[in-house]
C-alpha cells in the first residue's frame, strides 16, 4: 500500500479543521457547529432545554428506530444522568423520532426544534442515526463525558439534510502501526459524528499481517510482530515532544531477547468492530494487499514467493508469485475467510507497488506467460488481478484496487481507486464548495 496516511490523530485534526474552514466560509462568524454543514438550515426563534422531565415518543411506525433511539438515550444520559421516560406520542416538552416514507435518501433526514418540541424524521434508519448525529453537534461539547455539565438546549431551528456523496470514506492503516479495538471503536465513534459511512481498514501490508486467517495461523505468529523499523523510531523520537506519537505499550513484546511491536485482531474481535460500526451505519472494507506488499506473509511463507524467500527487490518487496497455482490457492483461502467475516459488499486487494523484477527472472513465468500469451509482466499482474477479481465475484464480492491495476489492463466490473494524482488519465479531484462539507 503507499504511504498515504500521517498518524490518525493527526489526520482527524487536519480533516475537521478544513472542514471547519468551509463551513466558516459558508457561514461567517456565529455559524452553527455543524460538520458537514446541512444542506439546508432555517433559524427559528428561542431554544428546546432537555431536563428530566422531557419526554421520547417513538409513534407507530417509528418503532423501527429503536436502535437510534437507544443511542439517542444514552447520549442524553451522560448530560441528564438517567435516560428520558417514553412517552405514547407527540406532545410538549417532548422528542419525537418520526417516521416519514416521503424522504427519499436512504441518509436524508429532517430535524424540526421549537421551544415546545423536537422532531426528528426519517425513512430509513441510516437517516434517523445522521439526525441524532447533527443532534449530538448541537448539544453542548460536555454531553461527550458523563457528569453534570452545561444546560441541554438545542437552538430553534429546521434543518432538511442529504449527504451530497454517497461514499464518504476514511482509510486507516493499522498494518504500518497497530491500534487496539478500543481505539478502533473511538475512531468510528468519531467518523459517526461527523457522518462518515465507510472506513476502509487496511489490515495487511509488508510491516505487518493484521487479521487472524485460521487456515495460517502462521500469519499472526510470525508475521504480526516486527522489531523496530524506521517508522517506528521516528514515532519514537517524536514522542519526546508530542505522546500521540508514542508505541502503545500493550503492543510491545519481548521474545528472544529482542523487543517487538505489533498485535493482531482475531476474527471474534473483528466481528464486534463490524457490528459496533453496524450500529453506526457505517461499512468496514477490509484491504488485503496483494499480490505486492506480502512481506509479513511471506516471512511466515517464502515459499510464495518466485525466489523461495522474503526479501526486498529493486524499488518494493518481492511479491506473491502468480505463475505458481500454490499461490492462487492461498490467496483463495485467505480470501475466502475475509469474504465470511466481512459483510461489505467490497474487498480491496492493493495491487500498488508491485516489485515484478523476479517474475521476470523466473521459468514459471515465462511458462506461464507463453501459455496464455502474456507479452509483459505487467500482464502477469493483470492475469493475477482478474483471477482473484473472479474468485471474489463467486464469493458474492466487488474488488477494489489501487491505479496500478490498470497497468496490464483490468476487467470493467474491478473498482480503482487513484492514490497517484499525477499519473496519465487520474480523475481530477472534486471542486470544492464554499457552501457545504459534506
């Protein structure tokens, strides 16, 4: 995978504060603190204060927002100190989570404050989650802790909202440096916040193999650990002036005399992070590179590789040997679990970055080559991309991958995703708007 991402602390802090910078364009000064800004936003006159005494009704076919009423409860919770009554229906001092088939995006959602009553309306549970999201922006910043703190009032107003994208992503690198479950839960609490739908988890790459495959338990054993690279010593150095940067200690360990860094998610663990990021309506999709990027698989399985070993090549690492049918048949297997664990639609394969010097060096690729009429070993990857593209599409899935697959060419139904801005033919990127974030 390249190197795209700074710490995610840090890239948070840099995505909000341009996100801040819009909507201060579109707005002036006493916007209000809403990311992204709605589409759009009537102010009415006085406030909605939530005491005690406030009611929640969940009238007919409301009901099926039990989910995002819950979640609505416990953040009131934190300000209130218990959660609000319920009430049978709409009345004064009362919110309401109504249902409204006329709201066509799945995500799209109204949200109604006068002094007497809130009103959130959606037809889709996605829509009523973004609604307590834009919600939880406009209660004050002490109702993230629990305890007592400013009053809970919401400013009269309306708001009609739609995400302008479907696909509002982050990526997250947990192969380069190892985050906790907890810490993966505290990210998707704050993408559900600011509305994100999709977090692309990058679980595999040469520092480290992320995800427990049971059919190679040799992956995590071997392959999830490393010493200390120089990523990890710059971290070190610069958490002298900043702890952000600093190695998490339960991810340290020592074995034969040597301290290592890493960690690995079992299959249960993952299954409670997808569900936990369910919850919040938001889709994991897992990228396992290939075939480039393998060196933590191929130290627990050189035998995957051209060469029989796992060492670096003239630009990249040396990569999964695709002229050798062991290779398809790990590659499935590995697939094959992620496919059973992961409820998204999609798989992202990588595919960026691949160092192709061996397979020119090696008899079973020119075999191969001459076989099925491959001129070059960028057809070699090519061949290898549509394979596994249709193993995945017999497990139900989408591939993605990096721009690079388009180098020996790439069946239409693969998804690319351009991290290299400046090669031939990449999109440009989206205008900005100077009226909304989203």
């Amino acid at each position: 995978m390249p190197n795209l991402l700074p710490p995610t602390r840090t890239l948070l802090c840099l995505l909000c504060a341009l996100l801040l910078g819009q909507v201060a364009i579109a707005q002036g000064p006493g916007a209000y603190p809403l990311i992204p800004y709605p589409a759009a936003l009537v102010p009415g006159p006085g406030i909605f204060l939530i005491t005690r005494a406030t009611r929640l009704a969940l009238p007919g076919a409301a009901k099926v927002f039990r989910q995002e009423a819950g979640q609505l409860q416990s953040l009131l919770a934190n300000g209130l100190g218990q959660p609000l009554k319920l009430a049978d229906k709409a009345a004064a001092n009362t919110i309401v989570l109504a249902y409204d088939a006329a709201i066509g995006a799945p995500e799209g959602y109204r949200l109604t404050v006068t002094p007497q009553r809130v009103t959130l309306a959606a037809r889709e549970p996605a829509g009523m989650f973004r609604a307590v999201q834009t919600v939880r922006q406009l209660l004050p910043p002490s109702i993230e802790r629990a305890g007592p703190g400013a009053p809970l009032q919401l400013p009269a107003l309306r708001i009609q909202d739609q995400p302008a994208y479907a696909w509002r992503g982050m990526h997250l690198d947990v192969a380069r440096h190892f985050f906790s479950v907890a810490y993966l839960k505290k990210h998707l609490d704050l993408l559900a916040l600011y509305k994100f739908n999709k977090l692309h988890l990058h679980l595999t790459d040469d520092q480290g193999w992320r995800i427990e495959i049971k059919k190679y338990p040799e992956l995590t054993a071997q392959g999830a650990w490393r010493t200390f690279n120089s990523q990890d010593s710059s971290c070190i150095r610069k958490s002298k002036d900043n702890p952000d940067f600093a190695l998490d200690p339960q991810h340290l360990r020592q074995r034969n005399g040597r301290t290592e860094y890493g960690g690995f998610y079992t299959q249960a663990q993952l299954r409670d992070v997808i569900a936990y990021a369910g919850a919040r309506h938001i889709e994991i999709i897992p990228e396992i590179d290939m075939p480039g990027h393998m060196m933590a698989a191929l130290r627990a399985y050189p035998d995957l590789s051209c060469t029989g070993s796992a060492t670096w090549g003239k630009e990249f690492s040396v990569p999964l040997c695709p002229c050798n049918e062991g290779t398809y048949t790990f590659a499935e297997n590995v697939l094959s679990e992620v496919a059973a664990l992961f409820p998204s639609p999609y798989v992202h394969i990588g595919a960026d970055e691949v160092e192709k010097t061996t397979w020119a060096q090696a008899g079973a690729c020119t075999a191969l080559m001459q076989r099925e009429g491959i001129k070059d070993v960028n057809g070699l990857q090519s061949y290898f991309v549509r394979r596994i593209e249709r193993f995945l599409q017999s497990k139900g899935k989408k591939m993605i991958g990096w721009d690079e697959v388009l180098d020996g060419g790439v069946d239409a139904s693969a998804t690319v995703m351009y991290w290299r801005s400046w090669v031939p033919g990449a999109p440009p990127a989206p205008p900005a708007t100077a009226t909304r974030s989203s």
